[in-house]
C-alpha cells in the first residue's frame, strides 16, 4: 500500500456459542488501518463476543473455547 492509503470502515456480524454457557451474535463496525488482515479483525470480534457472553455467565465457570456458529466481514460502503 502507498502512503496516501487511510483506514477502511467494514461492518461485521459473527454468532459465537460456548457449549453450556451460551450463544451470542454481534455486529459492529470497526476502523481499520491499511494491511489489517481479517483475521485480526476476526480475533477481535470473537474476543468481544466472549466477553458478552461471560458477563451473564456465572462466575468462576470454565468454558470450552467458543464455536462460531456465523462470521461475515464485508465493506462498510454500498
């Protein structure tokens, strides 16, 4: 990428479910510098969406690392 590249707005949906726990889905629009790869941003959401999930979660349960159920990344802009 060149110099004048500026970050890109991509709006993503994932659905994650820890077994016995519970199922969350997300969506969100996140800034992106030049040279994010998705995967980064895929890390991100499921990071996220666990959290959401554990808050309701009671506390100390241990969990099996979640399942994504659903995951869409795509540009922002029509």
């Amino acid at each position: 990428m060149d110099s004048t590249s500026r970050p890109t707005r991509y709006h993503y949906v994932l659905t994650v479910e820890i077994p016995g726990v519970g199922l969350a889905t997300s969506s969100d629009v996140v800034t992106v510098d030049p040279g994010t790869t998705r995967s980064t941003v895929y890390g991100f959401a499921v990071e996220r969406a666990v959290e959401g999930i554990m808050r309701r979660a009671s506390p100390g349960l241990t969990y099996s690392p979640p399942i994504t159920r659903f995951w869409s990344l795509d540009d922002n802009a029509l």
